[in-house]
C-alpha cells in the first residue's frame, strides 16, 4: 500500500503535526474501571476528539508488542517489519551518536573473565555507568589503521561501539557466548562481506583486552548485535514532506533521523517544545513532537503519574492550535500500561482533526471511545496516509 | 505479519484453550430476529465476554465461505491460502485415514459406463454409502507392485483412494470429463514428476474396471483432487506451543494433526472432552476443544436445535474455566446459519479472556454484540497471535 505513495505525493505548504505521547495506551486498574487515558482530564483532548476522527492503531501487527524505534517507523509511514533496525544501531541512535550509513555498531558488555578467558560474570558485576563511562574513556586508546572508532557508555555495563571506514559490513556473528566458564567466541564473518569487519573487530577486542588488564571485574568485552544503519528512504523523498522532531529524548531524535528529519537540540521540556515548534513553524510541514514521561510512568507502574502527564500534554495543546495546524494527528508509538509496566501490544487510540473529516461516534479521547470512533483497529502505518490526505497532500489515484 | 512471530515466540508453561462452536456464526431466522447465538441462553459465554475483548473474524478472506479444514487452519494461526488442502487430502482426512507425508490421495466417484466406456451417469444413480463400502472392499484385490494402496468409502458414490510409495506426485489431472456421453480422461501427468504417479492411477483404474465389471450402475470409477499432504510447519516449530486436540469427529483430528498437534483418540461428547481436558492438563500449553454439532445442525436447517447445541457448549465452559486457562478463545470456524442450511462467508463471533484485556462494549457473547467488541472484522489468522500475547508468549519487536 505504502508503494503507491511515492507516486502520489504533491508538495503543498499545509503543516502536519503529529502529538506522540508514548506508550500511552493504558489498561484499567481494577476490573470495570478507568485506563490512565480514559482517566485523565484531558478537555483539549475531547474537544479534537469530538470533532475529529478516531479509531485505535496496531503499530506492527496483531499481538505484537512493539519496540519504541519500530512503533515510530511505523507512525512516519514506514512498515516496520519491511525496516529492521539492529540492537547495536538501536544502541548508537539511544544514545544519540550521530551514526552515518556505512558505519557499523554494536553492542558492548562488560564482562569478568579468570586467567584462562574464560567469563565468569557476562555483565561484570554489573558495574555503575559512570564505571563503564570510565572505561570507555580507556578503550578510547585503542588504534586501528583505516578505521575511526567511537566506543560509549550506554547504562551500567553496557556500552557501544562504532566503527567508521571503507567496505564495513554487519555481517558479524556475536561474540558473547550467552554463558559463563567459557570464552568468548571470535568475532566471525556471516558472510564473506563481513570479514574485514570481523577482522577490526578481532583487532579491537585484543586491544580492549590489554587495556583492560588488571581491570577487575570488567576485565574483559563481549560484542553483540553487529548492526548498519537500515537504508530507509527519506520523508521527503517518500511523502514530499519537510520534517522536524521536537524531542526530548535523544532515541527519538535518533529514529527520527533515520527517516530524514531535522532534530532540534537542547530541548529540555514541553515549554521548550511548545516554543521550538512555534520558531519552526515556517521552515517545515511536518512536525512530530515526542513526550516520553508517559511511557516512564506507565513502566515505572505509576498509575497516577501517567495520568498526570497526559494532563501535562493535554495541556500542551492549546500551543499547537494556535498555530493554526492544518493536520493534528495525537497518538502514542505503543501501549504501556502502568498495571503491566511494560510496552503492551493493545492497540493504541489516535485521534485525527483536521478540515473536511466524518463525524464520528467518539466524543473523547480515551480508549473505548476510540474503539466506537470511524476507524476501528487499523496498522499504524496507515496513519501517515489518513493525515497526508487531510494536508491534501495526496493526488488521486487513477483516473 | 505471521513470518516475524517465529522470531519472537517465548515457550512457557502459560495455557491457551480454543473453544470452537463448528458453525456457530449465524442469521436470525426472521428480519429483526436474533442469531442462533443471540437466541442461546448462554451465562457464561456472556460473563466471559463481557470481561474480555470480542470481535469477528473473517478465516479467509471478505467474501469467502470457508471449507471446515481451511476454517482451522485460519484459527490454528496459518494464513489458509498460503497451506492449500487438495481435495483428496481433505477427503482421507475426513475419514480418518491416517494419511503420510509423501502419500498421494485422490477422490473416487463410483459411476455408469455404456458398453463403449461413455460414462451415462457420473455418481452411479447415487447408490448408498454401505453399497459404496462394499465396491471398496471388491476394489481391495486392486494390486500395483512398489505400490500400498488404501481405497475407503466416504459418502453415498464418494470414496477416496491413497496411494503409498516412493517417487508420487500429486501433479496428476482429473480423469472426471465432467460431462456424460464421454469417455473418461486418462489419468495424465501435470509435469514429468507426476509421471509415475499417473501410470499408477491407470493400473488402478484399469484393474478396478475389471473388478466392476457387470456390477451395473457402479461399473466405472473417476477420479478427481490427486493431493498430498502440504508442508505445513507445526505449531511447536512455529509459535513454540504444545498442541493437543479433542475432538469427537475425526476430520478435526485430521486437521490438527496436520499441524503438529496431539489427538486425543475415542472421545464421545463433552463430557469426556471434558475428563480428557482434565488428564490432559499439564502435558500440553495449547488445548483445542471441537463441537461438532452446532455445524450439523445448521446444515439441517435446525434453529432451534442449533441453539441447544450452544447452550450445551456454554454448559461446558465451568469445566474449562475450574482448569484455570490462561487464555480463553471461544469462536468458530465459520458460519453455518440454519436458514441457509451450509457454510457462509459471514464473519464469525470470538471472545477472548484473559488478564491484562481491554474492556470494550460487548457484553454478551453475539453476533451484534461482537461487532461492538473491540476489534471489530479482523482476519482469523490474527487470532491466535493475540493468543499468544495474552499468554505472554510473544517477545517484544524491535528496541
């Protein structure tokens, strides 16, 4: 469906905004009560709501509980199953390296091993970030001919390495062994193209190793998750459209230029959003802003605090109509509901307003209203296209 | 969608029960009348529905009547299309033939010939099923060296034949001309590796002739839907369950076996599907309970009795529900509604219960109330991975 798109797409001034308050499909807490959405105040929300179109978005498929990276893919209009994205660009992009196409990431543990090799602790009693900040900063020694390398913490033991240079592949096999009393395994080639990679990367653990010597517990690395940049055409190349994120978190800033976005920086909170998007306003016709706290308290099991952060963005509307949007599509990449406090595979409720939609039934924002709204349960993907076409940014199709 | 849940599947010890109704979609049987399920007094269908998420499914495809094994397969998770089930197999399936991976079945009709082989009647003035069983026994002198050759009747002129050896095909044509006043085709090759196949079925055919001779009206033989078993991956490969099936009838015993699933052999009724759920418990994590007779009575034409075969069915239900599953999944395989006396394409109720559900608005179990239930029309196959969701056996996708 999404092939047909590139064929359609006219460029026009309208301005798209999408609203993403993450992971903010929710589940009741008791039988027969409220979701965390369904219990918000939330009078901007209702408003749109009642005016617009609703329904409820499964972001990668039935059942399917969906990772933050594909749950946004599938949000800009990108199958996110067409688009793997590997653990160690997952890595880079959280962290906000700024990882180009041909670069080769993955992921780093720390690890304790005894005099023969072999790892005694895969996750080297796991070590304070500040600790694996410190040894990141000691492995930064490490020197091989014709290849730039980045190594960074990530969280507690784990750290990420980047590798820049000619004819990289990810064609790598992991080295962590995923168990103790034995060594790790050699970085190897899962295809003739990966054995230069493999190669740097043997270079690069026998160096850390040195380095590492005397290091205790962290005495050692395991590598994992050997990952490229997936080729994704652009936003503009795939939809005509200039997009911005306005984002907190550097993740989201990350998967966001995966697709072509500019990403403004040192954005610290909603007002800073709501200002940025305002001094924005002119350059672009897209505009995704990212809330995260939803998604926080939802996995921190905080019922009451995840409501009060769709109060937070509720809140935050009135900055955006007052931009006088063409499209606001409000929605979440995923459910996390605080009585599971984790990412769900429930679908997630959208709320679409614009100029020249139906009427529908759903006269809130919230989850069973949604599900009474035009749409039903439709992919994620599908979201993309709803709004491009409401920016009447979509030729007909045929004659 | 389906191709990504093998990479994601977590084995536990969590238990999923399908509960299917054979035929349980329905029509009401005057305008502004209720269902068969709208009719039903059904308790605990309604509790249950009215705790957890409804729809409808579509096994196939919009529009499309499903046969009772493609039906299945849609439920068991297999997109249908994708595993066509020749006619021959379906037929030794649906006689409890234990057919092989490498056997080649074919239907049989047992017809008229004139003195110049013309075929004057193509079912043979449909003589009996017991008439059709004593053809089979004459045709059991039927011997091809290489070959073990099983011919069984199945229903009225029906009967099917199963060939067994090294090298068949099923790509071998129909021999039926579909017409009288002609001859017979003569089993051809659809491609050289149905050649010997094809030789085959002409001694068959060739011997089985002789052994009709003078038993007017059945004097001659046609064959149709040479099959074999399709490559199906089985449900342990493909989602990591732990299948066991228990149904009376032994069609659905073929069709689960088809996937990998246990059949729990001699049951009689509910009640012993009920001990044989008991005993069976803590072998298996997926339970797939079949009730045959809410299907024959529609076919019948029978309303009323049709309603009673549900109430029976949601008798059932506390004898499940004392085991504790999981996951409940009540549904059918398609409709069958009595005032149309077969199979249609109309969309089929479910319910699923389990912890962690969306409250929605259906409050009883129906085919109305469905359609106000969360999910709306969606394809069958996407039943079973929100299955596998609700029981926690689906890893997130994506970081």
């Amino acid at each position: 469906m999404q092939d047909i798109l590139k064929d359609l797409f006219i460029k026009n001034e309208k301005k798209i905004v999408l609203l993403v308050m993450d992971g903010v499909g929710g589940l009741p807490r008791e039988k027969g009560g409220k979701t965390e959405l369904e219990t918000a105040k939330t009078p901007n929300f209702d408003a749109l709501a009642a005016e617009g179109e609703c329904g409820l978005h499964l972001p990668i498929g039935f059942g399917i509980t969906p990772g933050s990276a594909p749950g946004h893919l599938a949000l800009f209009g990108y199958p996110p199953t067409d688009y793997p994205i590997g653990r160690g660009v997952v890595a880079a992009l959280g962290i906000g390296f700024p990882i180009q196409p041909g670069d080769v990431a993955a992921r780093v543990n720390f690890a304790t091993r005894d005099e023969e090799g072999r790892i005694t602790d895969r996750r080297a009693g796991r070590i304070p970030t500040e600790k694996c900040a410190e040894l990141c900063q000691v492995l930064s020694a490490v020197s091989i001919p014709g290849v730039e390398l980045f190594i960074q913490p990530v969280k507690d033991y784990r750290a990420v390495v980047v590798f820049r240079g000619e004819g990289l592949s990810d064609h790598v096999e992991d080295t962590d062994p995923q168990a103790t009393g034995v060594r790790p395994h050699d970085p190897k080639a899962s295809s003739p193209k990966g054995e230069k990679t493999a190669q740097i990367a043997g270079q690069f653990i026998a160096q850390s190793l040195e380095l590492l010597e005397g290091r205790h517990p962290a005495n050692a690395l395991l590598m994992r998750g050997f990952a490229e940049l997936p080729h994704i055409p652009s936003m503009q190349e795939r939809f005509g459209l200039d997009p911005v994120a306005l984002a907190v978190y550097p993740d989201y800033k990350g998967v966001s230029r995966l697709v072509g976005m500019d990403a403004v920086e040192d954005l610290q909170d909603l007002d800073g959003q709501a200002a940025a998007l305002r001094e924005n306003w002119d350059r672009y016709t897209y505009f995704f802003v990212h809330h995260k706290y939803t998604d926080s308290k939802g996995e921190d099991g905080d019922f009451e605090a995840k409501v009060g952060e769709i109060e937070k963005v509720d809140r935050f509307v009135p900055s955006i109509l007052e931009l006088k949007p063409d499209v606001l599509l409000i929605t979440g990449d995923h459910s996390t509901p605080a009585v599971m406090r984790a990412h769900s595979a429930h679908p997630v409720p959208f709320l679409l307003h614009a100029e020249n939609l139906r009427p529908d039934a759903a006269g809130e924002f919230g989850e069973r209203s949604c599900a009474r709204g035009l749409w039903g349960v439709i992919p994620g993907v599908a979201l993309l296209p709803l709004a491009l076409s409401a920016a009447e940014k979509l030729a007909k199709f045929g004659a």
